[in-house]
C-alpha cells in the first residue's frame, strides 16, 4: 500500500506540474498576445505621428501646390478653381433673399433677410428628392426644384419684383461667371446623363421661367464659398473658409495677378475667391500608415482625395476600425467578436468621437458602444482603454493636419508671421486675421477642436497665433449663398473683398 500510495501522489503530482505548466504557458501566451496589441498600437502611434517640424513641411507642401494650382490646371493636386466671386458682403446689404441648397438627395429652400448687421434666416423647407429624378433628365429634376420653389415663394408677400437666388450646387462644377457653370461630373448617386457639360445655372433659371417665377439665379456656390461670405458680412477680416465635416474644402480670397492660368483676368476687387478643391492635396510628408492604403483600397475614388480620407469625418471611424481589426486578428483582445469589426464603416466618426470623449473612470461609454454597436461583449477595462487610444490617435493626427491645412492659407498669404508677403502686416504689424470655419467635427467635437487650435499655436507660434481667430460659421451653404445673391444682384450694394 506504500509504494501504491506513493505511486498515486506522484501521479498526482505530475498531473499538478502539467496543469500549472499549462496555466503558465496559456498566460505567457496571454501576455506575448498582448504584447503584440501594444507593439501595433505603438507601431500606428508612431506611423501618425505629427510633430511640429513635419507639420511645417506639410504647410510648405501646402503652398507649393497652391502655386501650382494657380500656374496651370492640372499643374497640382489642388484644383484651384475660379469662383469669379470678386465681391465678398460688407456688412450693409439688406432685403429679402432666397436661397437653394442642392447637395444630395435632399435640397433645401430658404428665405434669408438681411438687414442691421444680421442674416436671419426666416424659413426654410427640406424637401426629399424621388429617387428616379436622380436618373431622369436635367429638365425633370430641376422642374421639380423650381415648383418647391414656386410653392414657397407664394406663400410670401405677393410682390412681382425680380428676386435674387443664390444657388448651391454641392457637385463638381466648372465655373464660367459668378452666376454659371457647367456640371463636370455627378457624385452622391445623382446619374442624369443629359446634364453633364450643361450650364447648371442657366437650366435651373429655364426651370423658374417655365414655372412662372420671377426668380433668377444671381450666384451659383459651393457650400465653403457660402461660409466665407457669411463670415465677411460679419468681421470683414475674414479670408479664408474652411469646412471640416463628413467631408472637407477650403476657399480663400487671393490677389487676381496671382492667378497665372487666367492671366489678364479682370475684377471690380483686384481679387477672387478661390476654391482650392484641398481634399485631394498630397504630399509625402503626410504621414501614411498601411491603414490609409487599406481604406483607400476599399474606397471608389482609389489614389484621391488623400488628405480628405486622414481629416474628414466620413473616414476617421473606418481607420480606427482597420486598426483594431489588425489588432483582433492578431490576438484574441476581443475575444470570439473579432468578427464584428471585419465590415467596413461599422465604426462611424460620430461613435468614435463619442469613445474619445469618455472621461468616466470605467469607460461605461466605450463599453456600452462595444457591447450595442459592435457586439463585443465583456471587454476589460485594458481594452476599452486601448479602443479609446486609437481613437485619440486617429482624431489627434487628423485635427493636427487640418490646422497645417489652415497655416498653408496662411503662409500662401503672407499672415503666417514669416515675412513672405507684406500684405500680412499693417505698418510693420501683423494683421489680424479671421477663418471662418465650419463643419461637425470642429463645432461639435471639442477634443478636436482643441488639438486643432494648439497645432496652430505650435506652427505659428504663440505671438502670431493670437493675430489668427477661427470663427465657427453656421449654414454658410444656405444663408451664406443667399447673401452672395444679395451682393451679386443687380441692385447690389457694393461688396468688398
């Protein structure tokens, strides 16, 4: 019984070292799995990374394609196109104007008035458009703008006069005059073949005579020229407009003999509003990680729109998501949901935002998203920090970029403090200056707001930065484009810019 009693504890024994050699070695690869987490957060980490000095040759960058631009069309990645706006609001215009916003598959009608230094907008309708509009014919769907139109206006006062339009059109237009412009291409599902090359202006104004309106369109916009002209008409130091969104642009008001493709181009002004297109801005100096590349795999527009798909909201959750998809791949961090995160756009920017913004000892929020939107369940509270990590990181390189986006104008003007150009300074100071600014993820997400204002006083440093205010500007393509059909009609007060 001795040898047997001992043979049964050393049996036991054996099995207890196998156990706890397997606990062992199940923690050590816990531990290697997480270290693998880590290392890809830091290997992201680094591959964002914007320091200040990158952040110059980004602005550098900036302005050397706005030269480009400006030399010859398809001379740069930027665009740089002509607005023919040469004339911004002053502060004086008064009267009732009107307003359409055409961007999607909704539009909107306002009514703006305009008088004692204020814009109000006094009503407004948002119409859905039928979906085979989008696919019909140019007449049809403009035909059915001009009758919402008609059906607005009839409710106002009655009078016959001639009423001003500013006319929104949020698709890529060739512009010709302040008031024309042909359709280059549709975008956001519009496929109205006949329309392509088409003076859009001209045929909506075909529509409002066939309607009986006595409406004619006075300025046709994009919705950042319509901020910058909203910001003028109220702090005319105001000289650029910048829209941080779902997607991004910025304008800026520039001398017309800087606008070599158009040599001999004459303004009222000595100047024009022009829109830089500066979504498809590229420089090597961006910092690209293989996330960037995975996501502009994924997208229609492959190989454009490089510096829209870092800063603007429609793609900053879908590059979160990309990483933490590596991460789940390549470790067990979220457990059998790794699945979860394998479609695209699952993790949108407004969730992301919402994960960053969580202060809450316990990230409840973080956990709460996870668990509703991504079904992944039971997270520790390593985790969801390590969520709310990539998530600070992706909105910290983005809102850091845009502000180098901004300084490019800056520096493009000579108000960057550098001494390029002396129109940045006023009798050997510099000159105030005003970026009106709108978009959800300036105005309505303040963490990136705040690494977007301390990026500009690290780029420009801090007796420079206090000479340069963003102004958050609201409805620009709406109130903003009714005020540019203010200044652009023919009984017009004189505008500036």
């Amino acid at each position: 019984m001795g040898r047997v009693g001992l043979g049964v504890a050393a049996s036991c024994a054996a099995a207890t070292c196998a156990i706890a050699a397997a606990l062992v070695a199940r923690r050590a690869s816990a531990r290697a799995r997480w270290r693998r987490v880590v290392a890809l957060l830091r290997e992201f980490e680094d591959g964002c990374a914007t320091p200040t000095p990158r952040l110059r040759q980004v602005v550098d960058a900036m302005v050397v394609e706005m030269h480009a631009g400006l030399a010859s069309d398809g001379g740069s990645k930027l665009k740089m196109l002509l607005t023919f706006v040469d004339a911004l609001p002053a502060g004086n215009e008064q009267g009732t104007y009107y307003s359409i916003d055409l961007g999607g598959t909704n539009f909107r009608v306002l009514r703006v008035e305009v008088g004692a230094g204020s814009v109000v907008t006094s009503r407004k309708v948002e119409v859905t458009i039928p979906e085979e509009l989008t696919k019909g014919t140019i007449e049809e769907l403009f035909n059915f703008v001009a009758m919402t139109l008609k059906e607005f206006v009839e409710t106002e006062d009655g009078k016959d006069e001639q009423r001003a339009l500013g006319f929104t059109f949020s698709f890529p237009v060739r512009q010709t005059s302040v008031s024309s412009g042909s359709l280059i291409r549709w975008t956001k599902g519009f496929f109205i073949e006949d329309a392509v090359g088409k003076d859009v202006a001209q045929c909506l104004n075909e529509a409002l005579a066939r309607s009986g309106l006595n409406v004619r369109v006075t300025a046709l916009v994009n919705d950042t020229v319509g901020t910058l002209a909203l910001g003028h008409y109220y702090d005319e130091d105001t000289v650029a407009a910048v829209i941080i969104g779902a997607g991004t642009n910025a304008c800026y008001i520039e001398r017309t003999d800087a606008i070599i493709k158009c040599q001999g181009l004459l303004t009222n002004s000595g100047g024009m509003v022009v829109n830089m297109e500066w979504g498809n801005f590229w420089s090597s100096h961006l910092p690209r990680t293989p996330y960037d590349i995975s996501l502009d795999d994924e997208t229609q527009n492959r190989n454009e729109q490089g510096f829209e798909k870092m800063i603007s909201g429609i793609y900053l959750g879908e590059i979160a998501r990309l990483v933490l998809h590596r991460m789940a791949l390549e470790s067990d961090v979220f457990g059998d949901a790794a699945y979860n995160l394998s479609t695209p756009f699952t993790l949108s920017t407004p969730l992301l935002a919402a994960i960053r913004k969580d202060d809450s000892p316990d990230l409840s929020e973080v956990r709460r998203i996870l668990q509703e939107h991504l079904k992944i369940p039971d997270t520790p509270l390593k985790t969801r920090r390590l969520v709310a990590k990539v998530c600070d990181i992706v909105t910290q390189r983005a809102a850091r970029l845009a502000a180098a986006g901004i300084v490019g104008i800056l520096k493009k003007l000579g108000r960057d403090g550098s001494g390029v150009a002396s129109s940045g300074r006023t009798r050997g100071q510099l000159r105030r200056t005003v970026v009106a600014i709108e978009g959800g993820l300036y105005e309505g997400y303040p963490v990136f707001r705040e690494y977007l204002d301390e990026a500009l006083v690290e780029i420009l440093g801090e007796e420079v930065a206090q000479t340069v205010a963003l102004r958050v500007t609201e409805d620009g393509s709406g109130a903003g484009a009714a005020l540019l059909a203010a200044v652009h009609s023919s009984n017009r007060q004189q505008g500036s810019i």
